[in-house]
C-alpha cells in the first residue's frame, strides 16, 4: 500500500503520523519544499528575532516513513508529479498544501517561512527609529506589530488594516487596541493601496490617497491556495479550494484526501485550529476504508482564538463552535502562557498524532 503525503505542515503531518500507526505495512511518503516543519503561529517570533518557527521534518514524523524535499506539480490518475525528482506513485494521497501569501510589489509577506527569514534580516539592518509598516488587522498583523514593538523598542511599528481584530468580540478588540497602543503601535484604519518605492525610501500608500513613510513594509494578508488542485483538474470552489465529500475525499477522485486550507469544507478558517483535525480525521478515515470499514463524517467545532501580544502578554477569545465570538475573554500574562500552551500543543499532536477536538453543531461538508 503506496500512500503519498503532498505537503508537511499541521495537516500532512499529524496525517502521516496517524497513518503510520494505523495502517501496517504501508509505504508512507511526505513530499514537501522544506526539510523543516514550520509552525506558521510562530512565524513573527521568527521576524522579531524572539524565537524559532522551524523544526527538521525527520524529528517530526514517525520512524518508516519516507520524506522527499520536492514541490508537487501535479496530482491524479494515482501519480504524483514532482519539479525535481522522479514521480511517486500512489493508492492513496493527502493533498495538504495550505495557504498562499502573494505580497505585492514593495512588501515582504510574513506567513510564509521565506518571507519570515527575509523579514528578520531586513528588520536586522534597519536604522534606530525606522518606521515598520504592517499590512493587515487580522491577528496575523496583530500578532506580528506587536512583537516587532516589544522585540524593538528603537522603531517605529505601524498597523494598517481596514479593522483591527474584526474576528473578536467588542470587548476584546479594545483590549487589543489598548495593549497595542501601550507598545507604542501606530494604528492606521485604511485600505492599503500600493507601496512605493524610491531612492529616499518607501511609503505605503491607503486608497484614500494617503501616503505613510515606511522602511520597511510586512504584508500580513493570506492571498488564497495554491493552484495545484486547479491544474490538475480536480473540482475546485471560485477560490481554487478543493471540493470535497463529508469525509474530505476529492469528489473527482476518491483516492484524494484534501485537508487544510486548500479543502473547500465550509465555515472553516484558515489556522492550525482547522488543519489539525481535518488531518488527523483524513487519516482515521483512511485507515478505516483499508480495513474494510464503513467511514465517519468529519465534523470539528471550535472553541475560541488565541493571540501573543509580545512574549509578556496575550489574548484568549472564547467563541462558540460555529467560531463566531462569546462575550467572555482572558488577557494579558496568563493569556500569553495560554498561547503559548496551545502552541506547543499543536506542534505536539502533528508529531505523536494524538489530537482532540470538539464535534460540529452542523454538517460539515459541502452540497456536491
């Protein structure tokens, strides 16, 4: 039995791990750009300079199972296409490719492990009181102005989004704001524009017309999905995310599992908090139809959203399983330890495959 792992992140790996304890005998391959796994929640302690977002894949997953440092083509007809190294055939495969940061021109992105060692080294070499533009009110912005502020008191650090923290509660958006100023975070409520870029150095310009200097500008938006489900002809939504059955099989073609940011399971949002279980549910499910048995439907809840505002301080939002935000919230030191609990709880179901979460309220799937 030949099953073939596209992409090492939260999804692939817990996905490869459960796999390899479940299923005897299989042959397992991860296929993935890096050789590290890399903790995309820990991507601005990286830029900052306040902590490491990478761990060598080999200590990640399981003794047997085999990992080829590739990028992935194409999929289908039980073939694997690579860039660089001869194709991997497959019985069965998990596409778990993730998320896509497209910066524009002008910007560095700071969700992906590239742009993150890019950023660190050009935030290394600016000049005290350089102005730091982060592009984006999500908490990947949040998170990102407020470590640079905390890790580099010198510069100037500027957030820039249209909101600020649109996912939390009222109540928990002005604590935000408040820590946010209390580190000296310029906030600018406007749509970005473009970034220009000259001799005197760069300004971010807003759709108002607004021209902001900046030395240095972080592009903190997610862009959308790889295209590969696109191009290699599997049935994809108008956001290039592969469309998927109640088990999270490809409904073009069965013997494809798609988990993670790229399947199209509704209601679902773009974290760890997602791809872990559809991964360890992936492989359940998998391991089940192998042994001849009948599969369940995936079916997750959530149960709030944690945010670092600095290594001191943080942010814990209560939410209900449909992921929309309760009243109730935690903040500051204790939130902080909290993040980081659930930080390294993540990393450690990817690597032991032990992973619990809460069921749905709903169907989890979409109509074919």
């Amino acid at each position: 039995m030949k099953i073939v792992v596209a992409g090492a992140g939260y999804a692939g790996t817990i996905a490869a791990n459960r796999l390899a304890k479940r299923v005897r005998d299989a042959q397992i391959t991860v296929v993935n750009p890096r050789a590290e796994f890399v903790e995309r929640v820990r991507l601005h302690e990286q830029i900052s300079g306040t902590g490491s977002a990478a761990t060598p894949l080999r200590a990640m997953l399981r003794d047997g199972i085999g990992i080829r440092v590739d990028s992935v083509e194409k999929i289908g007809d039980g073939v694997l296409t690579l860039r660089d190294t001869p194709e991997l055939a497959f019985d069965y495969a998990l596409l778990a490719v993730g998320s896509t940061v497209v910066p524009p021109s002008g910007t560095v992105a700071v969700g992906t492990w590239e742009g993150a060692q890019q950023a660190r080294k050009l935030l290394n070499e600016l000049a005290e009181d350089s102005t730091v533009t982060v592009v984006g009110g999500g908490l990947t912005g949040i998170e990102t102005a407020s470590e640079i502020a905390d890790a580099h008191p010198g510069l100037r650090v500027r957030l820039v989004g249209a909101t600020i923290g649109a996912s939390l509660s009222p109540a928990a958006r002005r604590r935000v704001l408040t820590d946010l100023e209390g580190l000296g975070v310029e906030i600018v409520l406007g749509s970005f524009a473009e970034v220009r870029v000259g001799k005197a150095g760069g300004a971010v310009v807003l759709e108002t017309g607004d021209v902001l200097g900046s030395d240095l500008t972080l592009w903190a938006i997610v862009s959308g999905v790889p295209d590969l489900a696109a191009r290699s002809g599997l049935q994809v939504t108008s956001d290039g995310r592969a469309v998927v059955d109640e088990f999270l099989r490809s409904v073009s073609d069965p013997k494809i599992f798609v988990i993670g940011d790229c399947a199209a399971v509704p209601n679902a949002r773009f974290a760890c908090a997602t791809a872990t279980p559809q991964g360890a549910h992936a492989a359940s499910t998998l391991a089940r139809l192998i042994a001849g048995r009948d599969p369940k439907p995936f079916s997750m809840g959530y149960t709030g959203q944690a945010l670092s505002l600095g290594r001191r301080n943080g942010l814990v939002q209560a939410s209900r399983r449909d992921d929309t935000p309760r009243r109730f919230h935690i903040a500051g030191r204790l939130a902080a330890i909290s993040k980081e609990s659930i930080n390294r709880y993540a990393k450690y179901g990817s690597r032991t495959a032990n992973y619990a979460w809460l069921p749905g309220t709903g169907t989890s799937h979409p109509p074919r």
